[in-house]
C-alpha cells in the first residue's frame, strides 16, 4: 500500500508541474523541507528541499511571470521560451516523482520516466485547452487564465501529498481530457474537410 502511495503522490506531483511548472514543485520542496506528509531528506533527491533549489525555483517563478506579461502568453508558449518551460516540466515531473518513490524507501528510477509520461499527459491536455478557452474570451479575462491554470496545479500537487489518490483521479482527468480534445480537433478537421 505504501508503494502504490508513492506512485500516486509521485503522479501527482508530475501532474501539477506538467501544467505549470514552478509554483507546484516549489509548494511540494516546502513541504518536505518541513517534513510535512514527505520528505527528500537521506535520498538523492534531497536537493528538491535544499534552500538553492527553493530559492532558485522563486526567482524562476518571477522571471516566468515578467516574461509572460511581457509578450503575452499565447506568444510566449509558441515560442522558444515555451519549448523550454515544456523541458523544466519534465524534467521536474521526473524528480519529483523519482523523489517520492526514494522518500518511501524505493528504488527511485522507474519514477523518473513515468514522472516524465504524467507531466507530458497533464500539458498536452492543459495548452490546447488553454488556448481553446482564450479564444473565446475578451483580453481582460483572458490574463486571468494563468492563475486558474497555477491554482489548478498548485492544488493538484498540494492536494497529493495529504492525499494521495488525487494524484491518479487528476491524472485519469487530464488523460481524458487530452483524449476528448483530440477527438474534438479531429472532428473539426473533417467538417473542413468536406467543406472543400
């Protein structure tokens, strides 16, 4: 039972930094630095509650968010900046939930793929989404999408590690959600399709 905890917080964690990448890990390395439902501490992921990656995960935080005010945040996800958020993603999708699986006494590397598949899941389904839904509202509600998306994952990654479960209830969701928007795009595609 304990294993298949770990998974789950794991997945969950991934989940949450697959749709926006710093605020959630930042939330899970407080917590284990306060060894509060998890702890890095004695693993080789004790580096995600170090106060350098805390504080390095802080500034990332601020620099995201200049950026995305800067140049809007449909211009930056398409761009190079938004090719390199995706990379940190995953990146941070595969240590944490490496990491839970080390916290909980087991071997950590099949954490550090399946970390990688959820946070993969969890932005393919939020960018498209995302954009669907600024599309369809005016500019001023549309620079509020952000803040859902950053509470959405900061609740899913902070929720998982109370309770675990909700890591795997939010990945089945996004995957869903990713499988109904794919069938959507299909379809749109074929109605303009006929059209010719």
């Amino acid at each position: 039972m304990r294993l298949l905890f770990a998974i789950f917080q794991g997945a969950g964690f991934a989940v949450g930094v697959g749709i926006r990448p710093f605020l959630p890990a930042l939330l899970v390395g407080c917590l284990a630095s306060l060894n509060a439902g998890i702890d890095f501490s004695g693993t080789d992921y004790a580096f995600l509650e170090s106060a350098g990656f805390l504080f390095a995960l802080v500034a990332l935080v601020f620099a995201a968010t200049l950026a995305e005010r800067r140049i809007g945040a449909e211009r930056m996800e398409a761009g190079p900046l938004g090719a390199a958020l995706t990379g940190l993603s995953l990146g941070l999708g595969a240590v944490l939930f490496a990491g839970a699986l080390a916290a909980e006494g087991y071997t950590s590397w099949p954490g550090l793929p399946a970390g990688i598949a959820c946070a993969a899941v969890s932005h393919a389904a939020v960018g498209p989404l995302l954009a669907r839904t600024r599309a369809r509202l005016d500019e001023h509600a549309a620079r509020a999408l952000p803040l859902y998306a950053e509470g959405t994952a900061i609740a899913v990654a902070g929720l998982s590690v109370p309770a675990p479960p909700v890591g795997i209830v939010a990945l089945a969701f996004f995957a869903w959600l990713l499988v109904t928007g794919r069938r959507r795009g299909e379809k749109t595609y074929a109605g303009l399709r006929s059209l010719r």
